[in-house]
C-alpha cells in the first residue's frame, strides 16, 4: 500500500525481512494512526514478542512474520549437526506457534517453511529452504488478496454504504488485505462508496487502523460505536458487510474473527444485509470439524477498562476508563456460524460456507 508521511508518498509491505542482519522488519502498529514508524525484531524471540504484544497483528501479517520468524531462528543456528538443529527448528516452530493460538495463518505459514527445509540435505541448505518459503508465503499472501480483490469488487455498487468489523485491511496482511481489497479494487474501477467502520473495542482496530488505512487511499468512510451498526442497518444506512477471519473451518464454513463479528452477522441477517468474510487460503483450517473446538484467546483485562491514546503533549498513554474496582473479561475472537454467511470471498472465487469442503481441491487442500 502507499503510504503518505509529510507530502512524501511511498509503497510498503506489512512485514519484511533483512537478510543481512537477521532482522524481521514490521510497522508498528500500537502507534497508528498518530506514528508511522518500522521496527525490528533482531531475533526470532523478539519476533515472538511482536506477534503477542500486537506490534504486528492480523491473520496474514501474522502468519508471514511467523514464517519469517522460523526462517529467521533457522538462520541464526551456528553449526553443522543436523540433529541439533532440527531441535533448534522445533523449538522455534512451538515457541512462534504459541504466540497468538486462534489465527491458524501462522501455523499454515510455517508448515509450508517446514516442508520446503525437509529438502534440504545440510543445515545450509535448510536455511536458504526456510528464506525461500517464508518469502513465498508471503508473496502468495499479497497474490491472494488481489485475487480477492478483483472476486469482491463485483459485489461493490456505486452508491453503495458498506460496514467492515475491526481491520482486515492492508495491514492485517502483507499488502492489500482481504476486506479491503474488494473495496480498493472498486475504488480502481471508478466506483464511488462510502465506508462505515466499526470502532472495534477495546483495541479500536477499526477506528485506529482501518480509518486510518482509508484516509491514506481516500475513500469516503466514518467510524461508528460498535454498538451503532444495528441502527444504522434499521435506518437502511448499511447495503453491505465485509470482514476478514482468523480461522475458518474448511468442513463446517464457521468464521472466527474479531470479537463481535458474530454479532454483526446477527445484525445483518436480521435486516436482510448480505454478509461477506474474505479469506486467503492460508486462512481456512481443513482439520478442525467445529468452531467449539477453536482456541479463543483471551486477552488482558487493561484492553477493556482503559484505552491508550495520545495526549495534548503527543505523548502516547494509557487512561484507565472504567470503575477502578472492577475486573473485565476479554475474549478477543467470536465464531460466526455458516448460516449467518452469504457468502466467502477466496482468491478462487465466491463460495458459500458449505461449499468449502466440496471444492477443497481448488481451494488448496492437499489431504
């Protein structure tokens, strides 16, 4: 996506890496929208940290920034013992791996840097395997949301007043993004649409970073309360939704994604709104049967009683909001069932949720 700093413009992916120094390169996403700034995590536990701590989040910027994590931990393994250094790999693979458990993006990502290394003969040739993967994965990454781009944008009428839940956008992936893309696709086409965003408590992913993703490509968008969709759907303001997933069962058509996501599907079906989730193939997990069996992370409780921000002196702080003698909880992801889903936007085209399974083939799943 290009980026606008102080009248310079410039094009930048999510996530990177520097080959010469070892180095994932990331946007530090906690200081949008009011910093612009790149980091780097110099070392595959740092680049764990990142994943957790939401320096980088989003099912494929996660899932490319794991990928490069493990070529990244590959790399820095000094010797030749091969068992040992399949150890080092595992113990890389688990430490990423539990970093953020709902998104099945990451482990999907290091499956494949695994099976690429396996070609590998010594350790060199191990690490090269392990670059080359994660930097294909993440080249894949961006194939696939332009693909569902040009799939989405067919849905997308001028005139049209879309919601999107939380941020699926350019910077949840490696570039472009999955809700997003249809949007910036009709926007090429000439289309004229304006865009509401769901504030996205209690880390106001919409109001932060899709708004912000949205400003920097000038489309028309205002961000609502979460709780003003279903208002707004009654008053016949909202024609379509779009949101991204973290997980999707390729057996059931269940979604997770973002906490209250499910309760716009509700919302959507309720007032005959068509509801679409747009995924990249990395994002659909063929293995489990039921969305009860997904691991919903469960998040610090400071992300519900407070909210960071900056203040008059341009300093970024946290404000604590609610009553100082009350706990919170704060599950971060919901499951929406298939039949709340009009449809799911793929790099293979538009499907229904149960649909997924019979056109497996064509979707990726090589079991």
């Amino acid at each position: 996506m290009n980026v606008t700093i102080r009248g310079h413009t410039q094009h930048f992916r999510t996530v990177t890496f520097d080959r010469a120094q070892n180095f994932v390169l990331l946007i530090e996403q906690r200081l949008l929208p009011h910093e612009f700034k790149i980091v780097p995590a110099k070392n595959f536990k740092e680049t764990v940290a990142a994943i957790r701590d939401m320096v980088v989040r989003g099912a494929g910027a996660i899932g490319a920034t794991a990928a490069y994590g493990l070529a990244q931990g590959a790399l820095a393994f000094r010797g030749n013992d091969l068992r040992k250094f399949s150890a080092h790999v595992e113990n890389v693979y688990k430490t990423l791996k539990d970093a953020r458990p709902t998104a099945v993006d990451p482990v999907n990502a290091m499956n494949d840097v695994r099976r690429e290394m396996a070609r590998g003969k010594t350790v060199e040739e191990k690490q090269s395997l392990a670059l080359a993967a994660a930097e294909e994965f993440a080249n894949e990454d961006v194939r696939h949301c332009e693909e569902i781009g040009k799939h989405g944008a067919k849905l997308i009428r001028s005139g049209m007043k879309i919601l999107t839940h939380c941020n699926a956008g350019w910077l949840a992936f490696v570039d472009i993004g999955t809700a997003t893309a249809p949007m910036y696709a009709a926007q090429k086409l000439g289309k004229k649409f304006h865009v509401f965003c769901d504030e996205t408590r209690p880390r106001s992913q919409g109001a932060t970073l899709t708004a912000w993703e949205l400003a920097q490509q000038k489309i028309s968008h205002q961000i609502i309360a979460d709780n003003a969709a279903g208002h707004l759907m009654q008053r016949g303001e909202i024609d379509l939704v779009i949101v991204g997933s973290d997980r999707t069962l390729g057996r059931t058509g269940e979604v997770t994604n973002k906490i209250g996501t499910y309760t716009k599907s509700v919302l959507a079906a309720r007032h005959k709104i068509p509801f679409y989730v747009a995924i990249p193939l990395s994002t659909i997990d063929w293995n489990l049967k039921s969305g009860l069996k997904i691991p919903i992370e469960e998040r610090g409780e400071n992300e519900v009683l407070g909210a960071w921000g900056k203040n008059s002196r341009g300093q970024r702080e946290f404000i604590r909001v609610a009553n100082p003698m009350s706990g919170a909880r704060n599950p971060g992801f919901d499951v929406t069932p298939p039949e709340l889903i009009t449809g799911i936007i793929t790099p293979a085209g538009i499907f229904k949720p149960k649909e997924l399974w019979s056109r497996r083939r064509e979707l990726g799943f090589a079991g």
